[in-house]
C-alpha cells in the first residue's frame, strides 16, 4: 500500500476530543497508552503547508501508534490559512493556546507535563520548533521534514509558494513575520532539537534540515539531525514504514533523557 495512502485512512478513534477554544478549530485529539500513567506526552502539529484542505485526520495513526508504545499522544487542530483567523500569527497562537490547555486536563487524565514533547511534520515542524522556542517547560522538539528554514523555502517557492501565503506576502513586505516565525532565527540555546527527514523527500528537500542543523550547531544549540535513507516526505508518518522506528527513536531520546 502507497505510504501517501495515510492521508485518507481513517485513523483508529482518539480516546477523547477536547476543544481548547471557541472557533470550530481549536480543538486537539488526546490517545491515551493502556497504562496507568502518569504519561508522557506527545504534541503533535500536523502538517500541510499551513493550508485549511489538510486537517490532523492523517497524523491520527502516528499519534495511535505512539499511544501503544506508552506515550499520551495531544494530536492538535488549527486555523488553517483557509480558516477565519488562520494564517500567522492566528496558527501559531492557536498551536500556544492549545498546548497550554494541557494544564487544566492533566490531572485528569493523569499527564506527565515534565515529560512533555512537542513533534511536527512538514509545516508542522516549523511550528513545533517555534513553539519550543517560546515554551521552555517542554523537554525537545522533534521536526519531521520540516519546512523549517523559512526564507529557503520561500526561495525555492515549495507548494506554490505556501510560505508567503501563510504569513502575507514576501519577505521584503512582511519581514517582521519572518523573522518571527522562521525557527532557524529564534534562539532555543537549552532546548534539544532533533530533526528527522528523509533523503529522498521531494516535496521538503532534506536540504532545508541540513541548513537548519548548520546554522543551529554554529550558535551552539543542541541540535541532531538523522537523515532516512530511502525515505521521503511521509514514510516518517506512517507507522507501517522502516523509517517510523527513527521517529520513535527521537521520541524516546528526548523523553527520557
């Protein structure tokens, strides 16, 4: 079965669906492991170049297969550009407000917020390494080929160019939203940062990782690429692939360090 076939599975049902706003998508999927707890916890931003059409149905079978492995899994929707509000910086404080929530459910469902990550793939890895950059509390950031070096992937246009879409215009117009949302400028000096893509990606080369390592080793931020051989864009959110057992790696290495 095609690995782009995860985009239209249905996912296995989320243990809970709990909204953290009022606008209809402000609202995250919690899967829960079988143990007792309490669990360490998984935020996963799904990706999509930022764009309404893509929603977190498909992020559901990572986050399920998370779940089975012991991890409480907080699977978050957004505004999307497409979405009243959605756009930067409307997804970004949506991604804030809806990780923040956790707070008010974590006795409940018996989270263990010391032990908390938050992951993202493709656009969701640009917004992972932004949130990380804001919220010290977590303990890493996982960016799955992400879009995280923001003026290359305006440069190279990627998906008719979704960069420029999702935070108003081109650089030279709307600079201050580059540099506010592009992760490879914000300092993150005590966050690990690992970063996972495949060589093959053609949709988010693995060059936009490359570069973000480089520039994030030379300020001295601890920060680990893995590069999948024979992967591309979504074997790293699909359960059933070789290159799933490097997502779960990362996962592990940040939890339990």
């Amino acid at each position: 079965m095609p690995v782009q076939d995860i985009l239209t599975l249905a996912p296995p049902p989320a243990d809970a669906r709990i909204p953290y706003g009022a606008d209809p998508n402000q609202f995250a999927d919690l899967r829960l492991p079988k143990s007792a707890g309490p669990h360490p916890v998984v935020v996963n931003i799904h990706g999509g170049f930022w764009r309404a059409r893509y929603d977190l149905a498909h992020a559901g079978h990572l986050c399920a297969a998370l779940a089975n492995d012991g991890f409480a899994t907080w699977n978050l929707e957004y505004r999307r550009v497409g979405n009243p509000g959605g756009g930067w910086p409307g997804s970004f404080e949506d991604i804030t407000h809806g990780f923040q929530f956790l707070q008010q459910i974590a006795a409940k469902y018996r989270l263990d917020l010391k032990r908390a990550i938050v992951m993202g793939h493709s656009a969701g890895g640009q917004l992972s390494l932004v949130l990380a950059a804001h919220q010290p509390s977590l303990r890493g950031a996982i960016s799955l080929a992400g879009a995280v070096d923001m003026a290359r992937v305006h440069e190279l246009k990627l998906s008719k160019d979704a960069v420029a879409e999702f935070l108003g215009g081109p650089p030279e117009r709307v600079g201050d939203h580059y540099r506010e949302a592009d992760p490879i400028g914000l300092s993150m000096p005590k966050m690990p940062q690992r970063l996972v893509h495949g060589i093959k990606d053609d949709i988010v080369p693995i060059d936009i990782s490359r570069r973000y390592r480089d520039a994030k080793q030379k300020a001295g931020e601890p920060v680990k690429l893995t590069e999948v051989p024979n992967a591309g864009h979504f074997e790293l959110i699909d359960p059933r692939t070789e290159a799933w057992k490097s997502v779960v790696a990362a996962v592990r290495d940040l939890i339990h360090s």
